[in-house]
C-alpha cells in the first residue's frame, strides 16, 4: 500500500513513486502546507493545476477548530477540503515548540492553552492519533517534542528520549492500516544525539522517517551537517521527509543529500508579504522597480499569474492591498518551487543533478555560493560516503 520504488539515482539523490491509498506521487516532491484545512489564498483546483501532489493538515488547529468530528463527518480531510489527493497531517510536535509560552510539557503529554479562547487543551500521543485517524490523512506523523534553538544537550537528550517513548505509545493505538506513521528522528544539531535518535527510532521499521527539530533557527551551516549525517543514516528504501523545510536552496540542497519530502508556510506566507521567488533570488514587489515592469514575474514560470499579468500589474495590487496580488504571488512561488523540483528530478534522471544544482546556484546566489551549499553538493555526490541501513 505504501510502496516507494526508487527508479533513478544521482549520488545520494534519487527519483522515487511513492505509492498512497489515495495516489502515487514522485519524490522529490515539496508539499503545501494547509495549515486549517485550506492552503492560503488558493483553491484545491489551482493546487491541482500547478502540480501539488501531496498537501499538509495541521492537527493541532484542526482539533481545536472545526474539530476533527465535524473533518470526519465529511469523509476526512479530502471531503472536507475537495482536494482529492493524498495528505500529511503533523502530529501537534511542532506546536510544542512554537506555543512554547503557552504549554506544559509531561511524560504524559502536552497540555496548551488554546490561542483561540484559553481553554486547556491536553495533547497525548494516543490523543494526536485519534485525531489524525479522523482526519483521514494518508501519512500521519508521530507525536514528537520539536526542542527550540538553542536548546541544552541535556534537554535534546531527555526530549528525543521521551519523543521515543511517544512514539511507541503512538504505533500502540494506531488502528487504521491504510495510513502510514512516520518516525521523528531529532537530536538537534548535534551528531551523537542524531546517532542516539535514530538508536532508538530505526527498529520500530516504519514506513517512511522524517527529520524533525531542523529549520527552527539555527544556522544553515550547522542545519545541513545534521541534514546529511541523518539523512545517510536512513533506510534507502523508505522515503526521508525534512519537516518545515521550504526555501529554494534548502530544498535544492536536501535533494542533493538524499532528502525526498518537504514542506514549508514560506512560498505563500512570503507571497503575502509581496515576494516572489525566481532563479535570480527574491524579487521584492513592494519597490519602485516592479512598478513599471512589463515582464512577468518569471519568463520560464507557466503559472496563471506569469502567464497573465506583468510585474507593474501585480506591484500594483500589491500597493493597493488588493487580494488578487498576494493570492497570485502565492500560487506563483508554489509553482516555482513545484517546477524546481519538477527540474531536479529531470536533472537526476539524466545524471545531471549536481551539475545542474551548481548551475542553478551559481544563479540564485548573485552574492557568491555560499559554503555550507557547496559542501552539501560535495557529499551528495560521492555516494560512497553513505551509511545507509536497510
């Protein structure tokens, strides 16, 4: 039911069907994040048409409201939001973290105080289940602790320690074959305490393994050692997932380290701030150049809003806070980041993945390629260099 087939390799990089209940999807693949049922400002056809394959649901904000009965009522999450295709659903693990000033961590569980009314809200391993089994997603993720930037050793310790424990109380009341559980690896970005995580993760064989507790702040230059020991360290068989991953060169450089799944709020939430993302790097809407501008945003972009409108049209909304203008620059970077990938699986089918990437960069980077990036094009390249278990 959740098969993943690798068909093509480029060093660590690989072109892979994963096989869902509700579709197959080609990996790399990177996910819109629909936080509440809805991603922002764009509709399931306009997901459709750019070339979403897989979309997120947020367990925690669909528990508190409508509730995962009322998603449940309407056959899940696909009913409930007419996208047709698979879903991802978080376990509430990130939520830890980013309400950290309204929650109280247990071995038991989480308890919050909602952001909506104050009420509060207990969170357990078998609460997040039941949960994600009503919203009916195809991969669900297990209940995990995200420990902040910077975090004591002790605490990434004791937090992955207990995320472990989580973990089995999770796979213990799941009931619902037809969804795959993924595993959390974290330990920060310190290698032993990755080592140690994935000690404790890799035996419970689940279907697929995400890498969580990244992209929460710390620099890229200690995120991707982290990325490519953890990611070398996975089963090759089974798809490896960076969590809340969603900038250009981030994606392009987990590609390149083996890394099959993401997903980010960045292309929309940066769309509404009036950016666009293109080859040469963010072009800011809100300045004085895009105003008179009769290109589109992206010449080689064949989204409605590249096709249809010119920079000084879509400035223009922009300045007069029209809703078109931030929903077209939103469908625009989701596109653009659905076509990077589209390019890098064509590049790793043709054995061109790091020739491209270091083409791709060199334009992206106007500033010089920085080292962190380069390195991570070095170790995807020798796959002698990985460690994986099967």
């Amino acid at each position: 039911m959740f098969e993943f087939d690798i068909q093509h390799r480029d060093g660590r990089a690989r072109v892979a069907q994963f096989h869902t209940p509700r579709g197959t999807v080609t990996t790399p693949m990177f996910m819109p994040v629909g936080t509440q049922g809805t991603v922002k400002g764009i509709s399931p056809q306009e997901l459709t048409d750019i070339g979403s394959q897989m979309i997120l649901g947020n367990t925690y904000h669909l528990m508190l409201r409508p509730g995962e009965a009322m998603v449940a009522a309407h056959g899940g999450l696909p009913g409930f939001t007419a996208y047709p295709g698979p879903f991802l659903t978080d376990s509430g693990g990130f939520q830890v973290m980013s309400l950290g000033h309204m929650r109280k961590i247990t071995e038991e569980g989480v308890v919050f105080k909602s952001h909506l009314d104050g009420s509060l809200v207990n969170l357990t391993p078998e609460r997040s289940i039941q949960v994600q089994e009503a919203l009916g997603a195809d991969i669900i993720m297990a209940f995990d602790e995200c420990p902040p930037y910077p975090a004591e050793r002790e605490y990434i310790l004791r937090s992955l320690e207990r995320t472990e424990r989580w973990l089995a109380r999770c796979l213990t009341v799941k009931s619902r074959p037809e969804q795959a559980l993924f595993a959390i690896v974290q330990g920060g970005v310190h290698e032993d305490l990755r080592e140690r995580s994935l000690e404790l993760t890799l035996p419970y064989d689940t279907p697929g393994f995400a890498l969580g507790g990244l992209a929460v702040g710390e620099p890229k230059e200690e995120m991707y050692p982290a990325v490519a020991f953890t990611a070398g360290r996975l089963p090759e068989h089974k798809p490896r997932y960076l969590m809340g991953v969603g900038h250009p060169e981030d994606l392009v450089a987990g590609v390149a380290l083996g890394v099959d799944m993401f997903d980010c709020v960045y292309p929309t939430r940066t769309g509404r701030f009036g950016y666009a993302l293109t080859d040469e790097g963010r072009l800011n809407m809100n300045s004085s150049a895009p105003r008179t501008s009769m290109e589109p945003l992206d010449s080689a972009c064949d989204c409605y809003a590249c096709r249809h409108y010119t920079r000084a049209y879509l400035a223009h909304l922009i300045r007069a806070e029209e809703m078109l203008g931030p929903r077209m620059l939103s469908l625009h970077n989701l596109r653009y980041l659905h076509r990077l990938m589209e390019r890098a699986r064509a590049a790793i089918q043709a054995g061109e993945f790091y020739t491209w990437a270091s083409t791709w960069a060199a334009r992206y980077f106007r500033q010089g390629v920085p080292q962190w990036f380069q390195i991570a094009l070095e170790i995807g390249r020798d796959p002698v260099s990985q460690k994986s278990q099967s």
